[in-house]
C-alpha cells in the first residue's frame, strides 16, 4: 500500500506532510512494508530522484527502532538496495533508468510486521526524462 503526497498525524486521522531528516515534503510516496509497487517507465526516462528514509511523522519510532529494506529493481535486475533505518540520515538518491521498461519497489521489513513506525517515505520523488 502507497499514499502519494502525505502521512497521517499520529494522533488523529489528519493528513501531515512526509518527513525526513526533520524536513517537511509536499511530494512524494509513503509505503507500507511487505509491499511491491511496479511502474511501468517503457524506456521514457533517464533518472530516479528521490530522499529515501522512515517517515519522521511518527514520534514512538525509537521505541521500535523501525528498519525496512528497500529495494528498486529495473526490469528484474536490483538498481538500488539498502536498508533504511529510524535512526539514520535519509538518502538521496539519483539513479539511472536510461532503457528501463519496467521499475519495481519493494519494501520488507524482517520480522514481517507492518504499521506507521514502519512507513518509508520516497519523498519528493521525480522522474527526469
């Protein structure tokens, strides 16, 4: 599951902007692990642009101490993997996808659970043709 643009506020069911490095994003995509998202590119694009992080919205995250892996796949070859931590600095990244048909998303966290202390955040994501 992916929300485009927005988290919900911890205490309510309000919408928040997503948050990474104590920096608020208008843009960009909030996923739940345990979830694969497939964009369809069809060779139109160059770059993947995106900050990558758990989202910040969620102030228990250290209790938690919430890591997802995640990781981008260009026609079934992995493009980019690492795992994202609570307590680590978002990371930017610029990727080629010149001749990508197909760009996979999957995130996994490995104790299979799921929930707001979890949410990775690609914010302000872009493609660049």
């Amino acid at each position: 599951v992916a929300v485009r643009n927005h988290a919900y506020s911890p205490n309510s069911f309000e919408k928040v902007p997503l948050k990474l490095g104590n920096k608020p994003y208008s843009d960009g995509l909030l996923i739940h692990p345990q979830t694969k998202l497939e964009f369809t590119l069809n060779r139109q694009f160059r770059k993947l642009r995106a900050v990558v992080g758990i989202d910040e919205n969620a102030a228990d995250r250290g209790r938690f101490e919430p890591a997802v892996q995640v990781r981008l796949l260009a026609d079934g070859k992995v493009l980019w993997e690492q795992t994202v931590r609570w307590d680590a600095a978002p990371v930017n990244l610029e990727l080629d996808v010149n001749d990508v048909r197909t760009l996979e998303l999957v995130t996994i966290c490995d104790d299979g659970k799921v929930g707001p202390l979890r949410h990775v955040d690609l914010a302000d994501a872009k493609l660049i043709k």
